[in-house]
C-alpha cells in the first residue's frame, strides 16, 4: 500500500472559513476512481467545501497517496478565484489518473450542490 499524505488549504470547516452554516461539501474517497481501484486504496479521500453563493473555493483536504500533488490544482483555483463549475467542466481530466479524484469532487460540489451557473 502507498503511503498516505495530508493536503490542506483553506480551513478545517467551510463554515469557519465563511463565518456561517451556509457552505457547499463534496466528499469523494480515491477509490472510486479507476486510478483508486488499481491502487486497491480503500482510505484516501479528497474533501472539498465551496461557498454556494459564488461557487469559489473555501477549503480542502486530501488525505491518501500523493495528496500534496493533487492539491496543487485547487490551491491555483482559490489563489486565481476560479469558479469550482469552471475547474470542473473548463478542463480536460485524465482518465485513468488519481486526478479523477478532485474532478469527481468537484462534479459533486457542482450537481448536487447547485454551484453550476
């Protein structure tokens, strides 16, 4: 098994961060992605807190197998201000890839939370 790392940006919880209840969350674990499955990682997961208002970015965890590598795309996000819809649908995802993990968190954050406009 690879070992696991932590990633964190933001804070530990989007309400926190926001100074209220009103945040979006998306939870995804790696292995429900082909790269996951192949790696048989039954812990890795990557957490993802938006603000539903305006679709940014508040904060994230990764924990699991190259977690500092896959947060590097969500720290560009929320150092730039890009809408998590936009990171979501406004780039191509490998497939298979670890990767996979944030755009199925992402696509999560975006249709069940209501943050595509």
């Amino acid at each position: 098994m690879p070992h696991f790392s932590l990633a964190i940006i933001g804070s530990g919880s989007a309400s926190a961060v926001r100074g209220s209840s009103s945040s979006a969350t998306a939870r995804r674990a790696y292995q429900d992605t082909a790269y996951g499955w192949a790696l048989r990682d039954t812990d890795g997961i990557c957490t993802l807190y938006a603000d539903p208002e305006t679709g940014q970015l508040l904060g994230a965890h990764i924990l699991g197998y190259q977690a500092s590598l896959l947060i590097q795309p969500l720290v560009q996000a929320a150092s730039t201000g890009l809408r998590m819809a936009e990171m979501a649908r406004g780039q191509y995802w490998i497939h298979p890839a670890l990767s996979e993990v944030v755009e199925n968190a992402l696509l999560k954050l975006c249709v069940e939370r209501s943050l595509i406009r």
